[in-house]
C-alpha cells in the first residue's frame, strides 16, 4: 500500500486526494492542514454571500470522507511544527497543496497606516480565520472592526477579491444574516456608515482582472448606485472599438458602458469604478488614514500605462489593498521568489534543477494564484499522473508504521474527522442560540473547544 501525505486540505489538496484514491486503488492518504477546519480558502477566502460556491464544500467532504482517506488538521508542516523531512520518514511521497498565503505590498509610503488593510485580513476577518480574530490586529487588541468611524471606502485593485470586499462593504444586515458569517463581522458590518466605495484600477477597463458575473453582481445590489466616469473609459483604446478584445474583456466592457450611460439614481450605497489611477501615497488625517493620493495614468502603447503627474486624492478613512496573491516559502522547500511557486516538472518538485524523489505540488502553491476553484483539479490530477508514475519505485521504501502512532508518539495532537464533525456541530448551535443558521467561530479557543467539546 503506497502511503501519501497531503499538505493542505484547499481544493487542490482534495482534488490531488480523489485522483489518487480513483486512479488506484493501493493508496491511502493523508491529508494534513495547519487548521483544525478542511478546505482552504473554500472556507476562508470565498465570500460569505457566495453560497454556492462555498457548497462546493459538500463536494470536498465527500473525498475527505473515503474510506482510504484520513483529515489530519492542526498539524503545521515545517520548522515550527512537522518537519517536511520527517514526513518524507513517515510517508512514501509527500504533496504540498499549501496554497499562497500572503498579500502583494504596494510599496508606497502610508501603507502601513491604521485603517489600512490588506484584503487578505479584511477577508479573513468576515470569513473567521482564526489566526485573525476579530478583536486583534497584529497581537494588539482593535475593536474598530475595520468600519467603525469610516464613511468612505477605496479599493486598490480590480480583481475578484477587489469585487468580493467592495461587495461586502456594501452588503447590509438582511443580506448577511442568512451566511455563515462570525457574529462580530455581521454587527459590525450592520452598523456600518460606509456609504462610498471607490474601486480603482492603474490600467483601462479592457485590462482589469474581474469576471463579467462578478462585476455585473455589483449591479444588482439592493439599494446601491455603480457609476463609472465615461472620461476614464474613453482613456482605453479598445473602449470605443471593443470587436477586438477576448469575449470575457468585451462584455466587461460592455458592463461598464452601461454603467456610464445610465442616469443617476438616489441610493445608500454609491459604488465608483475608477481606472488609469496609480495610488502614490496613503494621507494621513488625526493618526489615522484619511485619503488615498493617485496619479493620473494613460496607456503608453505597449500594453501598460504611464504616469502623467497630474494627482487626485480620494478621501477613505478605510483602504483595502488587493494587488494579487503570492506564495510563501516552506522551509525545507525550493522556491522561486520571482513567481512565489516551487518549481517543478509536471507536478515533481524539482530541487536545484533536478527531481526530488517524493517531493510534489499541486494547486497556488504549484502554479501561482490563477484560475477558478475548477481549476485546481486538472492541476491535481497532473501531479498525481507523475506521482502514479514514479509509484513503483516510492512504495519499496518500507515505513516505520502507521504515521498517524508515529506522529502521536512525536508529540502531535491532529484533529481527526470527529473532531472537525465537533466543530461543524458546535458552529449549528451557536447559529441556533443566535436565531440563525449555521456560524463560523472565529477564533482557536472556541474552535479547539468544539473539537474537545466543551461548551465555548
Ligand atoms: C479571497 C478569495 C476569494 C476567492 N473566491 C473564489 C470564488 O468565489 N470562486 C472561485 O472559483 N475561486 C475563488 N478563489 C480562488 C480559490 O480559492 C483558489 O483557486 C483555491 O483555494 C486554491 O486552492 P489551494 O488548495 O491551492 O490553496 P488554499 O485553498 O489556500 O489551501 C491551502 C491549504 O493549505 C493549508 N496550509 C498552508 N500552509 C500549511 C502548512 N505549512 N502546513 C499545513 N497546512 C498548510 C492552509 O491552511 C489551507 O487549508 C478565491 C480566492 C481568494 C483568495
């Protein structure tokens, strides 16, 4: 029986988990995660008004409850927890499916200014992430809940997380309620007095990174105005002859004309799309983040854009960075700071140029932070043909036993499925005590009580 460990229980991990235990049938996995909660950003980057896409979950449990398969969570890999060479001793081949797990910085003075997040937190805040309760920041305790005492908003970037945070801080309390969103992130954002939100791209609409639903979701939410000035549209070449772009750019396009050309209408909550703005500068104003400064950008020919001195600041008394995703190094791990990946050939991890016997990747941390959910699963079951391939030489390697005793006798404590069931239970009573459906705890000491089942 060939024994895998899986690092990371995100789609890709799931997905490298289901192609192996489909493809052959002398394989058992397990499959590891630092959290004591399955699948990822499934859980804790999609948004919480996305329920759909977040009920792919049932299809993820579902290849974590095969019976050849075991959830192993909060069990760290690397320096401060599990050395990954310890379970290269333990298991016949290892697959890092860790994701990637840090924000892109701007880089410009007064990023780091309160009232100034990364997306990154501002979604792991409403998601629940529990290295990020909601009562701190940096260690320090913050009870502004990122709103309190902001009216207006800027958003630097126009991806789908752009979309998502704008989207949220637009959303309202009858909207909210129903999700499964912590408590904390749902009062706060009800008393929110965030009326404004600028979304701003450097490039033209005809490069901005969104997908055509999510944009047009923009569009269709309750009590709110989109606009977009047709002056910055006008600023991209293929505005006024759109025939040439791919189809998803076009019919961005075509969204954003819409916009442009319809009348102004009273709304609480007004949503601007800006573009061919570059910010410069985060303005301080009594201590805390007042405006964002940006300068003026034109296209320069060749696909990029170019600065044109003329300056434009917009008030925010709360900015949310999303510049992209990248990974982060595993120690013990190559990586390639250019991309953030590991490199590697079909899945194998290559170590100085040369394949690491029983080293793979798949998912972000394989091939950078692009692509839909669907998309880790081709990506999966590419590193699992390698792995299936190389199998016949991994397995006459004998292990020491069953890695589940080994890690025990090492000192490690993972919460099994039980224990991730525990969790699941609890999160339904609170939402019932709560008079609603089900409710992420959102910080460890409540989630490693679930799992012990104590009351929390
Ligand atoms: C904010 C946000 C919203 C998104 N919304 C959507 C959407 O609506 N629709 C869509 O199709 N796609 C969406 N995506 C993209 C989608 O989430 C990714 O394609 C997908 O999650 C990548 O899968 P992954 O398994 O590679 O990484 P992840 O999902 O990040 O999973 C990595 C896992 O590895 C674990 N891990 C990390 N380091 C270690 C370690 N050292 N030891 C043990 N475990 C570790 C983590 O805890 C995590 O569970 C979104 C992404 C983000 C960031």
């Amino acid at each position: 029986m060939l024994r895998v460990a899986v690092v990371g229980s995100g789609p890709s991990g799931c997905y490298t988990a289901q192609s192996l235990v489909q493809l052959d049938n002398d394989v058992c996995v397990d499959v590891l995660d630092r959290l004591p909660c399955p699948y990822g950003l499934v859980r804790y980057g999609v948004a919480p008004d996305h329920e759909k896409i977040k009920s792919l979950q049932n299809n993820l449990r579902t290849v974590l409850e095969h019976e050849r398969v075991r959830f192993l969570g909060g069990v760290r890999i690397g320096p401060d927890g599990v050395p990954g060479a310890r379970l290269r001793e333990l298991y016949h081949a290892v697959v890092y499916c860790v994701g990637a797990a840090t924000d892109r910085h701007l880089g410009i003075p007064g990023e780091e200014l309160p009232g100034s997040w990364s997306a990154t937190e501002f979604v792991s805040w409403y998601s629940g992430h529990p290295d990020f309760p909601e009562h701190e920041r940096n260690g320090a305790p913050d009870h502004d809940g990122f709103v309190a005492g902001a009216n207006s908003a800027v958003v630097i970037g126009v991806g789908n997380v752009a979309v998502d945070v704008t989207r949220m801080l637009a959303r309202g309390a009858t909207e909210l309620s129903p999700t499964d969103i912590p408590q904390g992130a749902l009062t706060a954002l009800a008393a929110s007095r965030v009326t404004d939100v600028d979304m701003v791209g450097r490039r033209g609409p005809s490069q901005a990174r969104f997908t055509t639903k999510e944009l047009r979701e923009l569009g269709s939410l309750p009590d709110t105005e989109v606009t977009v000035d047709a002056r910055e549209l006008e600023l991209d070449p293929a505005y006024a002859d759109p025939s040439g772009l791919p189809a998803p750019q076009r019919r961005n396009v075509e969204v954003l004309r819409g916009w442009a050309e319809a009348p102004p209408r009273a709304a609480r909550h007004r949503i601007r799309l800006r573009f061919f703005l570059r910010p410069v500068e985060l303005l301080a104003e009594a201590g805390r983040v007042g405006a964002v400064r940006f300068e003026r950008t034109v296209p320069d020919g060749r696909g990029g854009v170019t600065g044109t001195g003329r300056y434009e600041d917009i008030a925010a008394q709360l900015v949310l960075r999303s510049v992209g995703y990248r990974g982060v190094p595993l120690e013990g791990l190559p990586f390639d700071a250019a991309s953030g990946t590991v490199p590697h050939l079909g899945g194998r991890v290559l170590r100085e140029g040369a394949v690491s016997p029983g080293e793979y990747v798949a998912g972000w941390i394989k091939r950078g932070p692009t692509g839909v959910i669907g998309t880790n699963r081709p990506c999966a079951k590419e590193t699992v043909t390698s792995l299936l391939e190389d199998a016949a030489a991994l397995a006459r390697r004998e292990l020491p036993g069953d890695p589940l005793t080994a890690l025990r006798a090492d000192g490690v404590e993972p919460v099994e499925w039980p224990g991730w069931q525990s969790i699941e239970r609890a999160e339904a009573q609170l939402g019932a005590s709560l008079g609603r459906g089900v409710v992420k705890l959102p910080d460890w000491q409540s989630l490693m009580n679930a799992v012990h089942g104590s009351a929390h």
